[in-house]
C-alpha cells in the first residue's frame, strides 16, 4: 500500500491474490487509480459485475476491467453500496436482496439495446457471390478427387498432377489435398500405395514422405522408399533421415 500511495506502482503492481482486497481498492478509488463504470446483474451469467477503469503501472495508461460477484452480498460490499450509478438489475429478482435497497434507484434499462430484429439475415450480393464461388470450387475438386482416384499407376498419377497444376483451382486448392484425398481413400489397398510411393520416388517431398509415417507402418513406408534425385550420396542421406524421423 506505501508503494501504491508513493506512486512506485499502479493496478498492475498490485499482486493478482490481492487486487479485490477491500482495503486496497478503497486506497486505489483514492488516489484515482480505480474507476467504477458499468454495473448491475448480468442475466445470462446469472451473477453481479463491475466494469472500471484502471490505471496501468506507473503510467498514464488504462485499460478496462470487470469484476464477477456470484452474489450480492459480495457485490453490494465491493462498491461500498455504490450499486445506484450507471446501474442494470434487468431481470433480477429484487425480492431476494435481504437489505434495505431504493428500489426507484434501481435500474431495470438493459446495457444493450440491440435486439434480434435489428439484424437482417438476408445475405449481400457479394455473400451470394462468394458462396457461388466456392461451390463451383467444390464441385471441381470432386471432380478432380475422382480423377485422381482413376489412377491406378504411377504414370497415370504423375500425369494427372501435372495437368492439374495447370488447373483453374490450383492457385486455390493445394496439390496436396488431393495426394492426401488419394491415400485416404482406402490406406488398405497395397496397389495405391505402390503408386504414391513410386510417385514420391520421382518427385520427393519429405514432408508428404513423413506424413505417410502416421499413415500407414513406418516400416513399410521405409522399405518402399526410394529417393531418386540426385547422386547416390543424397539419396543415402534422405533414407537415413526418414529413418532417423522414424526412430
């Protein structure tokens, strides 16, 4: 508290244990370090509130609080009794406060004025266009998920790549989805796997190779795995990375 009242430290100073100790913020309030705002009952959290301004440490910088009470008895003793000002009981039931409260000071104008009916579900042109757009996406990438799957070669897998990076979509959709598309479409066929492995082969991606890890046994994925760019030097170097990313 001498800290405080020397000005060495702000709200922020204040250990967090002990920043709704009555006596410090009744010293805070003091020296302008704590400023009450918004109040009241919050309906849907079913418990009391108070929003403040506090200052931060040493500074001339604020930033806004706000403090829960699940009863108010907790609440009413927090503000001192100050439960009047920029006040909203709405939906409270005043009946169970067991103290004398001034019922005409007490404010049952909710915070928020917005309602349901001020917003308009009807969707922008530019939401129909966007959502016009993304189907015909959609669409194509079935089309293409059923291009890929067709492929029952490495040749044809390669091929297939190839003339979908030439695509509309593939500035949109990554190439990857459809490797992935391709090896989920069923991890047990032996002949699929044969093709992505034989296709990484040609063209390597330890990144998609790693993945295939998680996929399938790494073991099996190690065996079948042939890095084939480049000097046998690099290739040795690969195998024994994916065998250290296995270990």
């Amino acid at each position: 508290m001498k800290q405080l009242k020397r000005g060495e430290i702000g709200f922020y100073g204040v250990p967090e244990e002990l920043r709704t100790n009555k006596a410090i913020v009744d010293l805070e309030r003091k020296l302008g370090l704590r400023k009450s705002a918004k109040r009241g009952y919050d309906v849907i959290r079913n418990s009391f509130f108070v929003e403040e301004i506090v200052t931060y440490n040493c500074s001339e910088r604020t930033e806004n609080i706000c403090t829960f009470f699940p009863d108010f008895s907790s609440y009413y003793l927090f503000l001192n009794g100050d439960i009047y000002e920029n006040s909203c009981y709405y939906q409270f039931d005043i009946s169970k406060v067991g103290m004398q409260i001034d019922l005409e000071k007490m404010s049952n104008e909710a915070f928020e004025k917005r309602i349901i009916s001020d917003y308009t579900l009807e969707l922008s042109q530019e939401e129909l266009d966007k959502y016009a757009q993304a189907e015909q996406v959609k669409k194509m990438c079935k089309n293409w998920i059923s291009k890929f799957n067709s492929c029952n070669t490495c040749e044809k897998f390669a091929a297939n790549i190839k003339r979908y990076q030439k695509s509309k979509i593939a500035n949109i959709v990554n190439v990857d989805f459809f490797i992935y598309q391709y090896v989920f479409e069923n991890i047990h066929d032996e002949n699929r796997f044969r093709v992505i492995m034989e296709y990484l082969s040609l063209f390597p991606s330890d990144y998609i190779t790693y993945s295939l890890c998680l996929i399938y046994d790494p073991q099996k994925v190690l065996d079948a795995y042939s890095y084939s760019n480049g000097s046998k030097h690099n290739a040795a170097k690969h195998k024994r990375m994916l065998r250290d990313f296995i270990e």
